[in-house]
C-alpha cells in the first residue's frame, strides 16, 4: 500500500502532492515541505492506505479535516 502526502487547508480543501511506496521517502518529501511552508499554507499530512480515496477518508474520521 502507498504512502500519500496531502497538504490539509481549511474547509475541507486536500490537495495530494505525492504518493510514495516506502514511509521513508514519504517522511523526507513531508519534512521538506514543512520546513519551507508556513502555517497559512495549510498542514502537511502523511497517511498510508490502499487508494487516494481511503487516505482522504481517513484524514477526515481522524478530524484533521473538517467537512
């Protein structure tokens, strides 16, 4: 399963900037975005599921996101 790397805006706003195969990778790409954005550009999130879809879905029963 791969590993997506969203950044999180408010209301409801997912933008997916990568999917990656290792959390490794993933970790790195989502660290170097962190440090060069700020917080008026939304959270970096990393989340691991079978689809895009499912990794949206969860960012949202987790409350990262609100609907």
């Amino acid at each position: 399963m791969p590993y997506f790397v969203f950044r999180v805006r408010p209301f409801a706003q997912l933008e997916k900037l990568a999917e990656y195969a290792s959390f490794r990778d993933a970790s790195v790409h989502a660290k170097a975005l962190r440090q060069s954005t700020t917080p008026a550009d939304g959270q970096i999130r990393v989340m691991f599921a079978e689809q895009q879809q499912a990794a949206e879905d969860l960012l949202v029963a987790r409350g990262v996101v609100q609907p």
